[in-house]
C-alpha cells in the first residue's frame, strides 16, 4: 500500500513538472514579469523576462515540442501530420499503379468536439486525442498509418493489398467508428465522442493525384458529416458532381435572395365553423429565371449551409407584413400572417426588439403576426434565449403556433413555458383521417389536450373534403393544406380570397363537436 502511495505520489509529482515547465507557461510570462516589476523593480523585470525562457530551454521542453514539430508529428497527439500525409498518399498511389494493388483513405472528423472541449477543458480533450489515435492504430494491420489533421480529424491511410473492395471498407469504417465511441476516462470524466467517416478507394479517385485522392476523401466526409450523426459515406463519382451542383446552388441562392427571387407564398388557413380566412402561412419559394420553382428541399440546406438563414427570415418577414399592409388596403380581412422562424432566429437575443420595430414600421399590431415554432425546438431547448424571445413576443401581443405537433416529443411544461397559444396538428395524423379511425382516435385525443390546456387547433396537409369535414367535427378549428389551397405568390391571393368569400354563401356549415 505505501508503495503503491509513492507511485502515485512520484507520478503526480512528474505531472506537475511538467506542466510547470511546459511550453504553455510561456504565455505567463508577460504577467510574471510584470509581477516582478511591481514587487523589485527593473533589474527584476529584466532577469524573468529573460530568465524564464531560457529556463524552458534548458528544460528541454521547448526542445521536445520542436523536434515533434520539426519531424512533422502533431505533439499532442504523437502522430504524423498533413505534411507527410501528401508524399505518403502519392507513394501509395504509385505502388497500386504500379503493382495493380489497392489502398483507401478514410478521413474521420469527431463529431461536437468543440462543445466538448468547452465542456472538460483543452487538456481532457487532449488526453482523448491521443487515445484515440491509439485506438485506431490498434484497428489496423501493421502497416497502415494514422494521420493527425487537427480540427477533430483524423486519416488512415492502407498499405497496399491485392484485394480491397468497399465491402471491406464499409467494415473497416465500422470498426474505427467503434472505436471512438468506446468512453474515454480522462482524471475524473469519462468522455463521448461519435464520428462521421468518409473514404475513397485508391481505384475511385478521380486521378492518381495525392491531392485528388484527398479531395475525393474529404467530399465523402462532407457527405458523412451532412447525415450525422455516425454517418458512413464511400466517395463516387456521382457524389463529386452533386457537391459540385450544391456548391453552385449555395452560390445562386445567396444572390437570389437580394435579386428578390426568393420570396414568400401564401397558404390560406380557414375556419373549419365559417369557412372564412383566419391567416396565412408565409413559405418561402425561389423562382429561378431559367430552371422554374426550386424546390424548398433544395434550396433551405443550401441558405443554412451558407448562413444565410436568418437573411432569409428578414425577407420572409418583410415581405409578408408588406402583403398584410396590402391586403388591409385591398379592403380584405385577413386577420394574421403567420412566419416561420429557425432555432437559431429564435435565440437572437435582440428578436424580440427587431420584431417590435417592424410592426412599428409598418404601423401593424402585434396580434396580426403570428410565430411558427418547430416542436423539436420547444422540445429541446431549455431556459434559453429561444424560451426567453417567445415569451416576450407573446408579451407583446404575437401569436404563438407550435408546429408540426405530435413528431418533437414536445412536453406539456414546454408548451406553456414557451407560452403556445395553438398547436399545429402534423399531417401524418391527418392523411386519410375520414377514413381510418386510428387517426381519429389520435387527433380527437390531441384535441382533447389543446382543450384543456385552453390551446386552439390547426390541422395542416388537408388534401380532400372528407378530411376536412371529419377535422371539424373532430373539434379542430382551422385548417389548411392543398385540399384548399396550394402556397400562391401575394399577386394571386386577393383574386383568390374574393372568390373564396363569394362562394361561403354555397358551402355547407361544418360543426365542431360539442362540448
């Protein structure tokens, strides 16, 4: 026991020596020599600020630190870095022309490092790193190397093999997955990684160029990275021009944006008792001078990829209490235009403010605008800014929608803490519910909740009148979806709202259930 108390004791005390004397302590100095100043004056500012580099020297940290850097390994991690990846790939490129042999490299980038380097500190993450690359190495043949990339990501090249088909890549790619996501005890945590993997075999790549069969590595990842989490994605030629494409839609939809191709349309929501119009939804929808509608499946990863979301939120919002000013002009009630707001919108610390100043500007109350919000937000967000910006919106006077309701997993403490005054019944409980009486059962039970939570009701994805008489009389209040109306450009909507009232006097009253 007393043995096994001066190891430990001994190991603690190399530690701490260190780190003391680590290159880090470096960044000290300045502070320290300052301290000195203050405490003995000059002489004694002039003997840290020289004397503590040469200390480090003479400890040979600094000289450790180098001689990693100087024969191109990462310190932290031990493991070869970028430089000697690019002669290795082309050297093994050669040898599989050469030979007819085959390789692979697969690039595996850790997924929320960052949030997890925040969370335990550089040095756990650190400490995780290398156990990492030791994990991997562990995976592999003898021959096959591991490369340290920085930013979270690794490279594992293979030593050339007279078979390797992507059978075997897809398990290899397992296994490395598998080892990351082991847990990692670091001091006194344990830590969680998970890793997105991309690999591109030595006869897929586009040229027998180290840089092309890289940049073939990393499309891959990219690919992997976009359907995370723990996504595998081998790299074909396909997958090259699709990034290309995408590439070239970022670009187009930024410009789009100020040019005034994207823009808002319109889809009615209706009264399942009057018939009559209580709102639209603004969807945002891109005309393209040359290739017609762009779908919004499209289009929004490529907004969001080039962080162009909340630019596409001020046009959306600008646009859509233009149209109300119109229609209010027009001579035609429409009570609320209803928008459509992202995660990252909702926690702008200054949303609130923003929004205040518009309805100002366009000298509109509050209750004519209403707030869509995925249930997935509310779902996962706790007491944040995004809970904080809706309660002072609904302050103000803004309508609260929960959309999508019955696919987040949305609490009933999340409704009322985000202060949702009604709830937006997703279309996979509508479709064909005339007819099928499960989906009676769920949106009479979902109804029977907003009631007692004093929460009105929107059915969206209404495609036929059966499913539209069977909402009403289920108890849902408003509907919408293409049974009614498909979205429609602002320039369509008022011929089609003075068609839709003057054909009321001909439609049947549908009646909610009674109380």
């Amino acid at each position: 026991m007393a043995k096994l108390q001066a190891k430990s004791a001994f190991k603690f005390s190399q530690q701490l020596g260190s780190w003391l004397i680590g290159p880090h302590m470096l960044a000290f100095v300045p502070a320290l020599a300052l301290g000195a100043f203050w405490v003995a004056g000059e002489l004694a500012l002039v003997i840290v600020a020289l004397g503590l580099p040469l200390l480090f020297l003479a400890s040979g940290a600094l000289k450790d630190a180098g001689l990693h850097l100087a024969r191109g390994l990462d310190p932290v991690t031990g493991l070869p870095m970028q430089a000697l990846l690019d002669p290795e790939m082309q050297r093994i490129l050669e040898r599989c022309e050469e030979r007819q042999r085959k390789s692979a490299l697969f690039l595996v980038q850790l997924e929320e490092f960052e949030a997890l380097s925040n969370r335990y500190g550089q040095n756990a993450t650190n400490a995780m790193l290398e156990r990492l690359g030791q994990r991997f190495k562990a995976t592999l043949r003898e021959h096959d190397q591991v490369f340290w990339l920085g930013g979270a990501r690794y490279a594992i090249l293979l030593n050339p093999v007279p078979h390797f088909e992507l059978e075997s890549a897809i398990q290899l790619a397992a296994r490395l997955q598998s080892a990351a996501e082991e847990p990692v005890s670091v001091d006194a945590n344990t830590l969680f990684v998970s890793c997105a993997v991309g690999v591109c075999l030595s006869a897929r790549s586009p040229s027998k160029t180290a840089a092309a069969f890289f940049k073939a590595s990393e499309t891959a990842l990219n690919e992997a990275s976009r359907n995370a989490p723990s996504a595998i994605r081998s790299f074909c030629r396909e997958m090259a021009e699709t990034t290309v494409r995408r590439a070239a839609l970022v670009n187009e939809a930024y410009s789009a944006l100020d040019n005034g191709e994207i823009s808002p349309w319109f889809q009615p929501q209706i009264s399942t008792d009057t018939g009559r119009i209580t709102g639209f939804e603004a969807l945002a929808r891109w005309h393209h001078p040359v290739r017609g509608t762009v779908s919004p499946a499209d289009f929004l990863p490529a907004l969001e990829e080039s962080g162009q979301m909340e630019r596409l939120g001020e046009v959306i919002l600008y646009n859509a209490l233009t149209a109300l000013k119109a229609w209010d002009k027009a001579g035609i009630d429409v009570p609320c235009v209803a928008v459509n707001f992202t995660a990252e919108e909702l926690r702008n610390p200054k949303l609130s403010e923003k929004i205040r100043w518009d309805l100002d500007r366009f000298d509109l109350a509050p209750n004519r605008l209403t707030i869509e919000v995925l249930e997935t937000i509310v779902a996962g967000s706790p007491e944040d800014a995004a809970a904080r910006n809706l309660a002072k919106l609904s302050e103000m006077g803004c309508r609260i929608d929960l959309d999508d309701f019955g696919t987040g997993h949305a609490s009933i403490t999340a409704i009322r803490r985000f202060a949702i005054e009604r709830i937006k019944i997703d279309r996979s409980f509508v479709t064909r519910v005339d007819k099928d009486q499960e989906q009676q059962r769920m949106v009479s039970a979902i109804q029977t909740m907003a009631e007692r939570l004093g929460l009105e009701t929107l059915a969206e994805g209404v495609e036929t009148a059966g499913e539209h008489a069977m909402l009403g009389q289920l108890g849902c209040a408003h509907v919408q979806g293409y049974g009614l109306a498909r979205p429609m450009p602002f320039e369509e909507t008022i011929t089609w709202m003075q068609s839709h009232n003057a054909s009321l006097t001909a439609l049947p009253k549908i009646s909610g259930k009674s109380g």
